[in-house]
C-alpha cells in the first residue's frame, strides 16, 4: 500500500472514531439541569417523564414498603413565602400574589381531616422493615384537622436562582420563626415569580428533602412559582378555565404542593419511610394521573391521587 493510501485511511479512520465518540457522548445520558439536588425527591414536569427524572420509573401496581425510618403521624406543615416580593404584592396573569397566597393558605388550611388526605393513614411506622401494611396497634398517621402550623412572609433577599443549600436555609429561617422543629411538621419554602432555583419547569416542578435544625431532622420542601411554569407544572390540567380564585390558573400549586406533602408525610427524611421497589414515593406513582378537583372548606381545588397499599393502586381517599 503506498504511503499517501496509508494517511488517508488513517485520516478517515480518526475522522470515524471523533464522530463515533461525539455521538456516543450525544446519545449518554446528560447531567440534568439542577442535578446538584443532594438527597432530594422530585416530582418530574407534566410534558416530560411523568416524574422520574432522576430515579427509576415507578414500579407500575408494586405496593410501598417500609424502609425502617419514620413517618409524620401528626401531619403540620408550615409555610414560607419567601422574600419582599410577596408583601410587596406581584402579579401574573392577572393575579395577585395576595391571590396566590389566599389559594395556597386555603388548601393546606383545609386539607387536614379530608378524603384525600386520609389515604396517608394506612402508612405508619415502628413496624418490621419491608412490610407493606401496618397492623391495629401500630403508629399511623393520624389526619387530624387544622395541619396547617402557620405562614410567614420572610423578608430575607431571594437569590435570582437560590441553590439546595439557600432554600435549606429558608426552611431554618422558617422553623425559627415558629420556634419547633416538629419532626411531624414540613416546613415548605416557596419562591415568587421570576426567582426559582435551576431545574424548575425543565426538569422538575418541585422537590422534598431533609436537613437539621437545632442538630434535629427536619423536613422541608421546595415549591417554586407554579405559573412561571405554565402547563408544563398544571397550570388548567384540571379547570380549563380560570375563575376569580385561582382555580384554573392556580391548579399547579393545590396538585404539585400537594404531591410533596403527601411524601413528606409518609417519607419526610428520603427515602426511609414508604417507597416501592424502584424507589419511588406514594405520589411519584400517581404523578399526573387522575387528577381531578376536591372540595376543602368553601373552594375546591386540582389535585393528583396517591398511591394506596389497600388497593394496589392510586386512589382520591381512603
């Protein structure tokens, strides 16, 4: 073979291997957006992957097991309405952050003692590890009324895109505020519009995790500015419409908070409370499937269902 033969094919040759390993590295998987996320659970965008980014898909009619941790057996949650922006009064699509803040308020003020929220009483803990039901004289979940612990509007500056780390922080702030760090409560931070950590609407509407207050655990969760993320965080999945209270409009903040309270009750430090075998939550399995409205106090409002042992399936109450 003469030499010019041989430097061609050995151009062709390095010229196959470059494209060869750029469309290898094309089709690996890439680091997500916000995959910074540390010992955290999300619930996955509406026109994406059905919430299993990040985690294994859902194992389809496999029941929950008990992972030797605790539950919330005297739910509270108490609220964060993080930075000057929501006293200062924004507004999108032509409502208010006070209207917000009334929607948000109104369901979790409500949603102690409901139908929906019972389906979470069949979890407890104190039980054998993976077991998936609890017997008579164990330490359920009680959904006792009134969960709602309190709100607080933190004055504190908010980043343009807070990190893990600052939305921790918050959910400290928050606990101090109230002074308790219930092990039964989540302390939920919530970010105005235009200001949310990287990976919202992208990859993930909103996530749960843990960290310590006064050296205790404590369960907080993330739920950015529902409409920035139009129907890609159910904005009218449920009511095509939208009224004077936010239904419609607001339907992404009754589903997607409501999803991560669900799990902060029944896995609030992840994952050692109830999950399946592929790792996914009580409301991982039922994420953006049956959604449908439920009435709490005078307002109605769009929520998911989630999972129930009992039946082996997703289910509006228990």
């Amino acid at each position: 073979m003469r030499p010019a033969t041989r430097s061609f094919l050995s151009l062709a040759a390095a010229l196959a291997l470059v494209v060869s390993t750029a469309a290898a590295a094309a089709a690996a998987p890439q680091p997500a957006t916000g995959a910074s996320l540390v010992g955290a659970e999300t619930m996955g965008i509406f026109h994406g992957a059905k919430g299993s980014h990040g985690k294994p898909k859902p194992s389809g009619n496999k029941n929950l097991s008990f992972g030797g941790g605790s539950v919330q057996t005297a739910p509270k949650v108490y609220i964060s309405f993080w930075g000057t922006e929501w006293s200062d009064t924004f507004s999108t699509g032509g409502y208010s952050s006070a209207v917000a803040q009334t929607y948000i308020e109104g369901f979790f003020g409500n949603v102690g003692g409901s139908p929906w929220n019972n389906v979470v009483t069949q979890y407890c803990q104190g039980v054998t590890v993976g077991t998936q039901s609890c017997g008579a004289n164990a330490d359920v979940i009680v959904n006792g009324s009134n969960q709602l612990g309190g709100t607080w509007n933190d004055p504190a500056s908010v980043p343009n895109h807070p990190s893990q780390s600052q939305i921790a922080a918050a959910a400290q702030r928050l606990a101090d505020k109230f002074q308790t760090s219930d092990p039964n409560a989540t302390f939920m931070v919530l970010t105005p519009s235009g200001k949310s950590m990287r990976g919202f609407a992208t990859r993930w509407c909103a996530w749960h995790s843990s960290t310590t207050y006064n050296g205790k655990n404590l369960a907080y969760a993330y739920i950015p500015y529902m409409p920035d993320a139009g129907t890609s965080c159910g904005m009218n999945s449920v009511n095509s419409t939208n009224n004077s209270y936010g239904n419609g409009y607001f339907d992404g903040f009754s589903i997607v908070a409501g999803h991560e309270y669900s799990e902060a009750e029944t896995d609030p430090f992840p994952s050692s409370g109830w999950v399946d075998s592929s790792g996914a939550e009580n409301a991982d399995k039922c994420a953006w499937r049956g959604m449908e409205n439920i009435t709490l106090g005078s307002n109605f409002y769009a929520v998911q269902p989630t999972w129930s042992n009992a039946s082996s399936g997703c289910a509006m109450s228990y």
